[in-house]
C-alpha cells in the first residue's frame, strides 16, 4: 500500500517527514567478495534498518582475488574461471530481484562472526599506516600511473620523481596490480605473487581523477 502525504494550502507536504520516519524503504543488496565475506550482509543490513533501510533481498557475487598483504591474488587462469561465472550469477541475481522475490541472506559460521565482529575492527583501525610497507623498485619508470589511480590521492612523486604514499591508504591495491613496469611492492615477498586487473577494464578506465 502506499500512503499519500496530505497537502497544506501552500502546497508543501506537512506529513512528509512523519511519513518518512514511520514507513521503512525496502531495497535489494548485492556484495562481491573473493572467496570470504565475513558477516558483511549482517553488519550491513544492521546499519541500514538504523536508517530505516531494510533490505529484503540478498545476494553475493564471488569475484577474483587481488589481495596481496597475506595471501595472493588470483591467477590468470583463476581469474578467468571465476569471471566465467559472474555474468550467470548476476543475471539471475537480477532476475529474482526484478520480480521482487525475497532473498534470506545465508547462514553465517561463527567464526565468519568473530573475523567481521573482532578481526576487521582491528584491521580497520590500523588500515591507513599499512602503506608504509609500499615501495618502488628500481623498474620505476616515473609514469605516474599509480599516482592517478590512487583513489585517495595517497600517492605522491617525490623529488626523484619516485612514488611515496602519505599514510591515507585503503587497501585497493591498484598501484600494484596496474604498475606496467611491476615496480610496486608491498614487501620483499610480493614480487612473487600474482597481478590481477581484470580483462575487460583498461588503464583509462581505472583512472577515475
């Protein structure tokens, strides 16, 4: 049912805010991970019903890995089977959501539990200061790249013109998957493991600044 606000002389809405606070917006969500999720759908349907947001369908879509800091990112044939299977789970995902059925979101293990209520705290709160295990190697060419794709302008060219990142980090990890000459490192450990960018997307496109 939909309720309509009811009009004061001068055409302005007197119920609307009312309106608004007592009738709750439903919506579907959809989140990617690559390979765990945490409680993500939990914590997130718990922030949005705190705006009177509640969500009645949900979905997730297993993506390739770029994670790096302590794992390794998928390879070129990982990346490729798992992509193979985005485009299939997302139009049925869509499907269900175009014909407004109810998506539960799944049961969550306890210990999926305890990584997003204790693990992911810790690691948010220390996130920015990782960037200090980034580093270039010899290969930089001063291009730049990784200074246009940084979405938090957390990079910048020092006099040497070589990159130096200011401690704003986020943990995408572009710099080091889209440096072209490979010269981005997180450790001494990661000049081993793999770069992922995905096959359909250029350099431009990343390059959002």
């Amino acid at each position: 049912s939909t309720a309509v606000p009811r009009s004061d002389r001068d055409g302005k809405h007197a119920d609307r805010g009312r309106l608004l606070k007592r009738a709750p917006v439903r919506l579907p969500g959809s989140f990617a991970h690559a390979g765990s999720d945490g409680n993500v759908l939990g914590s997130a349907d718990r922030i949005f019903r705190k705006k009177g947001l509640v969500i009645d369908a949900f979905g997730e879509v297993m993506m390739p890995s770029n994670y790096v800091m302590m794992g390794n990112a998928s390879s070129e044939h990982q990346a490729r089977n798992i992509l193979q299977k985005v485009e299939p789970a997302l139009e049925e995902l869509a499907k269900k959501i175009s014909e407004r059925q109810q998506i539960e979101k799944k049961k969550v293990s306890i210990s999926a539990k305890i990584l997003s209520a204790i693990v992911y705290p810790l690691f948010a709160a220390n996130i920015k200061k990782t960037d200090k295990s980034f580093f270039s190697t010899g290969q930089c060419s001063s291009c730049g790249i990784c200074v246009k794709l940084c979405p938090v302008k957390n990079i910048k060219l020092n006099e040497g013109k070589r990159p130096e990142w200011q401690h704003k980090c986020e943990q995408c990890h572009a710099c080091f998957h889209w440096c072209p000459q490979r010269a981005v490192e997180f450790n001494k450990k990661t000049a081993q493991k793999n770069r992922y960018t995905h096959p359909d997307i250029s350099l431009d496109e990343m390059i959002i600044f």
